[in-house]
C-alpha cells in the first residue's frame, strides 16, 4: 500500500467522525495548525519515532503539544503514530483539507501580491477565480513577495495566473529577442 493510499484512508476516517460530531470547520483551522508544526519541526518527527521513547510518553508528547486542538486530532495522531505512519502525517492533513474543500465548494488559494491586499480585494479575487476553477470561493493566503514590482500572481492548485510587471516584462524580453 502506497503513502497516498493510507493517508486518503486516515484522512477519509477523520473527516467522517469530524463531520459526525460537526467540527469540519474547526478541525481544518487546527490541522492547518498541526501542519506548520510538523513540517517545521523535525525535532519533533525525531522524538516520534524514536526507539528510546516508550509510546506512552510519546502519546504524552501528542497530549502537551497539541492540546488546544480538537481532541479527534489528538486521537487521531495517536492512532497514526501507533500504525507506524507517522511520516505520513502531513500527507494526512492535506488530504483531508481536499475533501473538507471538495465537499465545501472550496479551493485553497495562494495570491502574490507586493503589499498586503485588503478584505474587500481578496473577496473580489476569490468571487472572480472561483469561478474559473468550478468552486464556490476560495481560501486564500495572501504572500508578500516585493520581488513582482506589482500586480499579482494567483496559484490555485496547479493553475497559475500571473498578472505582475515582473512577468509583463519577461514576456516583453521574450517577444523582442525572439
């Protein structure tokens, strides 16, 4: 069995007791919370699977870390952990936020922009391109990148739409020098 493979199965066996008990929204919030942890620290992916450390105290580490996530993450990590695919957490978090997405009429957005955008525009972004990709809104992380000069650049799953100077004008130096 692949990777992909058992975290669409854990991811599936999550969102199904999440939306059980009506916490899909907040447990999307705190996975995306749990994410940044384990791809940030690779302490704590050590520790994990570390033969040094009894599963108790392990299940201790979960406990203390994650303690103000929903308590069916908790369980969840545990369940994971126990089932050796601890690597495989992040693979987990994204696959559920797809079909929490999917299921929602949501897609996961990322907008460049030089300065920060405001509310208004970001809805505006999300209420134009949402259509385009066949969903209802988009959830979207504004980057700040001053490196474009200006406009923006939209990536939403493996679509980009690059309306910046810096692309203008590489297109520009394309054309003229053949």
């Amino acid at each position: 069995m692949s990777q992909s493979i058992a975290a669409n199965r854990y991811a599936k066996a999550l969102y199904e007791l999440a939306k059980e008990k009506n916490v899909v929204a907040e447990t999307v919030a705190d996975l995306r919370e749990v994410r940044i942890v384990f791809t940030e620290s690779k302490d704590l992916f050590n520790l994990l699977v570390s033969p040094n450390l009894t599963t108790e105290k392990k299940f201790e580490l979960i406990d203390s870390i994650f303690s103000s996530v929903q308590p069916i993450i908790v369980d969840a990590l545990k369940v994971i952990l126990v089932n050796n695919r601890i690597d495989e957490t992040v693979s987990v978090i994204d696959s559920f936020i797809r079909i929490a997405n999917d299921e929602s009429g949501v897609e996961d957005a990322i907008v460049y922009s030089t300065e920060a955008l405001t509310e208004d525009q970001l809805e505006r972004i999300s209420t134009t391109f949402a259509k385009q990709v066949g969903k209802d809104s988009l959830n979207i992380t504004n980057e700040i990148d001053s490196s474009l000069i200006g406009g923006i650049k939209l990536i939403i799953g493996n679509r980009i739409y690059d309306n910046t100077i810096v692309s203008k004008v590489n297109g520009l130096r394309r054309a003229l020098l053949g």
